[in-house]
C-alpha cells in the first residue's frame, strides 16, 4: 500500500482506492451502497419508495428499486400474457381469436379474410395452447393484439413507448424454414403494419435471403428503420424471443432463446406511434404450408415510470 496516498482522503465514509488515489465515499443513512460504473468506486443507491424491492437491471446497468412484481399494482405495471387456450370467432367479418384474456384479430391477408392463425391440437405436454399459420398462396399470416372494424384490417394500437421499461417474449415454433422455393418474411415483436415491414415497431425478421438465413433485429418509427444482422443461424423448433425496450425508450436490446443476439440499437425507436404485440407471415414465392409456425405463448411486462 502506497501510505503517501492516504493525503488524497478528504471525504468521510468509505474508503476506496482507485489505483492512484485514496477516495472517500459518503455512505448516506439508509442508501444502499453497490460497485459504480467507475472502476474501484463505490456509490449509493437511494431506497425510494417504500415496499420497492431492489432489482437487477442488467450486467451493464446500476440496481434499481421498483415495483415488487409480486404485488397486483396495475397502476404501476401491466402485465399481460396470452396462452392461447382460445377459440375463433367466426361470427366476425374477419376471425379473431378470443381467448380468457385477450383478444387478437387474426387474418389471412389474402382477400382481408379467413383465419391467418387457429387453435389447433397440442402435441408435447410442456405447450399447452397452440395457435397454428394457414396455408399461403400470396400474402400473409398476420396475428395482432386488438382487431378491425369492418374488414378494413385497421389496427388499434395499445402502447407507447418511453413511459417505463418494457419488455415483451414470444414462445412459438418454426416448423418449416424459409426456403428459395417456398419463402417467407417473418417478423414479430411490436408493431402496426399488416402484411409489409413494419412502419412503427421493434421485431425480429427472417428469411432464408435476408442475412443468410441469421436472425435480424430492427426499429422503425415514421418508416425509417435501423437494421442489425446477428450472427444467429434461424433453426426449426421452439424459440423464445425477447425484445426489452429501457424506461425512456433510448435503447432497445434482442434476445433469443436466452442469448442477447448482440449491440443495442438507439435510432428509429417509436416514442409517438403506437404499437401492438404481432407475429406477422409474409409469403414471397412458392406455397407456405399450414403449420409453418406455432404460436405458443406471448407475455409483456412494463412498469411505468409515472404510475397511473
């Protein structure tokens, strides 16, 4: 220990060294005290609110005190998830699926009609509750929270980002990849535009011609997007994508299957244009067969900054 430093200590509290210096580091009363960002320094973290529990934002991010997700805060957090445990309602001009607690207008785009997405039969006992894709001859599946009103496929939008941190997942099955025969576009996340790239959103696109096969990543806000390629091959089978959208929607970061698919992207992220939870099949040669993709679950969480 260089003793000679020691002079450099000036503020009471507690002691760290930053390899050339002494600091000190006032520890506040009741303030909980973790590793800043700064190398070898030590900072507080305010307690806030009472009954906030002190929560884990990330490996590049300091704690944060929020919501006990635990606690039935609906003014303070959604929460909202789909199993499909559904039927289709056929009464409708355009299907929609009802299910216990959402409801989606799902389409076959061809001729704004016919279901895009229906229950079908489970075949593994760990995904209850199975929305399957349509056959494709021209246009497109496309499954989107809320629905339309006489056939116009007019989506009514539910979110806006930047009033807290959100975060969205779906679970579902690529049965049959994208080939250059029977190719398809697909894309899934949040967004507001049926059959085309999305105007407004944050998603995951595929297709065996876009990116080698690998899984893009991409935000559009006005119709101006920011694109980046991952290095992650699309296979067949069960996937989980995550879409985690920060407070102030500045940054955005993709998940698949556990594994971030790489950088944040912070342009062309929506913060005017409202968005909706979708999964969207665009057909572009060939014949897509039914069955193509798996719906199995989608859940969304977002703690608003500013309680209702």
């Amino acid at each position: 220990m260089a003793v000679g430093n020691a002079i450099n200590e000036q503020t009471t509290g507690i002691c760290g060294f930053t390899g050339t210096a002494f600091i000190g580091t006032p520890a506040t009363e009741h303030f909980v005290l973790i590793g800043g960002s700064t190398t070898s320094t030590i900072v507080n973290v305010t307690p806030s609110t009472a009954g906030l529990v002190l929560t884990s934002n990330g490996v590049s991010a300091d704690p944060s005190f929020q919501i006990n997700p635990g606690n039935f805060s609906p003014n303070s957090t959604i929460n909202m998830f789909d199993d499909f445990m559904s039927q289709i309602d056929m009464v409708s001009v355009t299907p929609h699926i009802i299910t216990g607690q959402l409801a989606w207008f799902s389409i076959n785009n061809a001729g704004l009609g016919g279901p895009g997405f229906i229950p079908t039969n489970v075949t593994q006992n760990g995904h209850p509750g199975i929305l399957s894709s349509s056959a494709l001859t021209s246009s497109s599946n496309s499954l989107f929270l809320t629905g339309n009103v006489n056939n116009s496929a007019q989506i009514f939008t539910c979110f806006i980002l930047g009033g807290g941190q959100l975060t969205i997942n779906w679970v579902f099955n690529i049965v049959n990849l994208s080939t250059v025969t029977n190719r398809y576009i697909l894309r899934l996340g949040l967004g507001d535009t049926l059959s085309a790239d999305q105007a407004n959103g944050v998603y995951f696109e595929y297709s065996d011609n876009i990116n080698s096969g690998n899984w893009v990543y991409k935000t559009a806000a006005a119709s101006s997007r920011t694109t980046t390629n991952s290095s992650t091959a699309v296979t067949t089978g069960w996937h989980n994508a995550q879409v985690v959208v920060n407070a102030a929607a500045s940054s955005v970061s993709f998940s698949m299957d556990g594994v971030s698919l790489g950088a944040v992207i912070t342009t062309n992220i929506p913060t005017t244009n409202g968005i909706n939870p979708f999964i969207d099949e665009l057909r572009t040669a060939g014949t897509i067969a039914a069955g193509t993709l798996l719906v199995d679950l989608m859940y969304l969480t977002q703690t608003l900054t500013t309680p209702r």
